[in-house]
C-alpha cells in the first residue's frame, strides 16, 4: 500500500512539474516582446489550460472505453469534445481580440482556406489525446508484466514446495533403510539410530518449510546425520569431515547439502573393499563451497535403494533459489566420486 501511495504522489509531482514548465515556457519566451498578459493568455494559455482539459478527460475516464466494449462510444465522445474545446476556444479567442481591428483578408488567393485553423486545432488537440492513451497503455503493459512476474513467483514457490515435500519422504525412505539393515545384526545401533532419526525429523518438520536458517543450524543437521549414517559402516570404511570452527552468520535454503552427502554414502560405501568418504566446507567472502569426495562403488539396476532423485531435486531447488549464483558439478577423479557444490550468498 505505501509504495502505490508513494507512486501516486510522484505521478502527481511529475504532472504538476510538467503544466509548470509548459505554462512558465511562453512566459518567459515573452518577456521583453511587449506582449500584454492578455495576449499571452489568448495566444497560449487558453490553449494549454484546454489541451490540460481534454488530457485529464481522457486520462481518467474516457481511455478507460477504449481498452473496454465501449470503442465506438471513446472515438464519438472524443470527437465531440475536440469540436466543443475547439468552438470554445475561438469564441473566447474572438472574444478577447474583439477590439482590435481585424487583419484583411488577401485579394490574390493563396491565402488559407478559412476552415484551414480549426483543421490544425484538431489535430492540435488529438496529442493530449494520444498522450493519454500512451501513458494508459504503458501502466497496462507495466501492470500486465508485474501480474506475469507474480504468477511466475506463485509458480515457482508451488514447485519449490513440491520438491520440498518430495525431498523428506526421499530423506526417510533412505534413513530407514539403513537402520532396517542393522536390525538383525546390530541391534543396539538400530535403537540408537531410531533415537537420532527421531532428532533429525524434528528438524525436518522444524525448518523445512522455512525460507532460508542460519549455516550453523545446517551444519549442525549434516553432523548428526553423518553420525547416523556411520552407525552402520564397518572397520573398512572411513568419515572424515573438515566444517568450519566458526561459523560465519550466513543465512541458506535449509536442505541443500543433505542429497550430496546421501550419495556419497550411497555409492561409496562397500561390504568387501575399503573405501574412503569425505565432506568439506569452506566459507569465504559470503560464498559457500560444499564438497563430497567418496569411493565409486556403483549401484546396480536392481538396487533402487534412495530411487534415485536427490540429487536431480537438488539441481532444481538450485534453478529456483540461487538462479546465476550457484554452481554444481561432479566427476570421476582416480576412482573417486567428487561432487562439488557452491552457493553465494551475499546477492540482492
């Protein structure tokens, strides 16, 4: 509400400003020509105060039939109000030039056609009238623009939401699964794991739906779920993480990192061979660089373990949240996965 009272008033200004210059411009074109207030008046205000008359009509009314079912009724009105502004004006125009004699009229025929003034008065007065419908037209396209760019937002919270709500089945299935391979061997593990998933939901239910939390809050879920996916890893298989001591106060989209580090648990983990994950974060000048480096040990086509769309919901989320300000790559180095992850954080 206050910035479309704040636009009023500037509208306001700028039209006030406008009619100033224009009726101050004659005034001091003349000064020093001997021309009487009254003939500045009949020669050029009387036009302005009438082009001011027809403008605001238009502006604020009669444009108004033009974008709706009432053309014909616009071009009639319009038409009818040229010919009665320009009668008006050269009555009062004859009326005031009522003392001085009149100019003859030349004998040799190249003269003006009588009729000719009111024919450039006409055309005279359709400018404010084209004006009107310009500047009407403008604020339409201007409006028309700004209820695309919402619907476009609308659309794009509905989607971002969507993969919100698919992401956290995708997070428990995948968490569930390791805790169900731990049952019949461990126990214990899996009644510990059951207690740390629990923590983890309440996150989940807590800030997921929240626009952005602090990095710490972030960093503090990927610990706890590190800690929960390594409850179930054996003696051959190594965590490491490097997270910042100090966590700057930055503000992210809660869930980013999350898929990368399922998949590096996903694919870099085996029963037989060692293998190595690792997760590092580094902050510097408000961008944030993530990265995963794990041992390949693909998946077959009959595991379907996780299904698959983390990571593919994480590069969406990415296109919504941090469109031009993010980057994500992956690749084979000497037999391991690096994924790679960076976000900035400091753009308007």
């Amino acid at each position: 509400m206050n910035n479309k009272q704040n636009n009023s008033k500037l509208e306001l200004y700028i039209h006030i400003l406008i009619w100033i210059v224009l009726f101050f411009l004659p005034a001091s074109f003349s000064w020093g020509t001997g021309r009487t207030w009254t003939q500045l008046f009949t020669h050029f205000w009387l036009q302005l105060i009438l082009m001011a008359v027809v403008f605001y009509l238009n502006y604020f009314l009669l444009v108004k039939w033009l974008f709706s079912d009432r053309k014909v009724l616009f071009f009639i009105t319009n038409l009818l109000l040229l010919v009665a502004v320009i009668y008006l004006k050269n009555e009062i125009f004859s009326y005031f030039q009522s003392s001085r004699p009149p100019v003859p009229r030349k004998k040799d025929g190249f003269g003006p056609p009588e009729g000719f003034r009111y024919y450039i008065d006409f055309l005279i007065y359709l400018i404010p009238v084209a004006f009107a419908i310009a500047i009407n037209s403008g604020k339409r396209i201007q409006q028309a623009e700004k209820m695309r760019q919402e619907a476009d937002n609308i659309k794009l919270e509905s989607e971002l939401q969507h993969l919100k709500y698919q992401l956290q089945p995708h997070f428990f299935f995948n968490a569930l699964n390791n805790i169900y391979s731990m049952i019949d061997f461990a126990p214990e593990k899996a009644k510990q794991s059951i207690h740390s998933l629990s923590k983890l939901m309440r996150h989940l239910l807590q800030k997921s739906d929240m626009e952005s939390i602090s990095l710490s809050e972030e960093i503090d879920f990927l610990n706890k779920y590190i800690d929960l996916m390594a409850l179930r890893l054996n003696d051959k298989t190594k965590v490491y993480t490097d997270f910042p001591g100090k966590v700057p106060h930055l503000r992210i989209a809660p869930l980013l990192f999350i898929s990368i580090v399922e998949n590096a648990f996903k694919h870099g983990v085996s029963a037989t061979q060692p293998s190595d994950i690792s997760f590092k974060m580094e902050v510097q000048d408000g961008e944030i660089c993530f990265t995963a480096s794990n041992s390949n040990f693909p998946k077959n086509e009959a595991d379907k373990s996780g299904s698959g769309i983390g990571i593919e919901n994480l590069r969406k989320r990415l296109q919504i949240l941090y469109p031009g300000h993010h980057e994500f790559s992956s690749c084979l180095n000497k037999g391991m996965y690096i994924a790679e992850l960076k976000i900035e954080t400091d753009f308007p």
